[in-house]
C-alpha cells in the first residue's frame, strides 16, 4: 500500500519539476536583448494594427499599454508558479504527515 503513495508524491514532483525547468529552458532561449527586441517588434506591429502612426501621442499610449499588458502578464505568471509551489509543498507535507500517521 505504501508503494502506491510514493509513486504519486514521485511522479507529482517529477511532473512540477518538468514543468518548471520547460519554463526556465524556454525562456533562457533568448538573451535578455534579444527578447526586449522581439517585444518590441511585436508591439509596434500592435500598435500599427490599431492604426496609430509611429510618433503620435496615440501610438505612445499603445506601446506604454502593451508594456503594461506583459507587465502584468508576468507579474500573474510568477504569482501562479508561486501558488503552485506552495500548494505543492503542502500536499508534500500531508503525505508525509499521513505516511507517519500510518506507522
């Protein structure tokens, strides 16, 4: 019976650590530089859409907005990964609490 416990508690963490090193490896893709670059593109190309021209106090607004837009986008992502991590830990815990409480 303990065996099916330890696979789950394994393959859990197995599985979040995959997770979490897909994320760093996919970011670490692009220098720091590079991906400022490729933001920057993909926001002018944005703003463009919208049909703001380059200079006006429209497509400043645009751009400031998509600044913000991945702003917050990051800020939501570091807060996910940080409940995920503390909901982890947690179920972590209980399982060893329950595997003691078995003995």
């Amino acid at each position: 019976m303990g065996q099916p416990e330890k696979k789950t508690i394994t393959w859990t963490t197995l599985s979040i650590g995959s997770v979490v090193f897909l994320a760093f490896a996919l970011t670490g893709c692009m220098s720091v530089e590079e991906q400022r670059r490729a933001n920057l593109y993909e926001d002018e190309g944005t703003c463009s859409d919208f049909g703001t021209r380059y200079g006006s106090q429209a497509y400043t607004q645009c751009m400031l907005q998509q600044q913000q837009r991945r702003d917050q986008a990051q800020l939501l992502a570091a807060e996910q990964a940080r409940i995920t991590s503390e909901t982890t830990l947690n179920s972590l815990e209980t399982m060893r609490r329950l595997r003691e409480g078995k003995r």
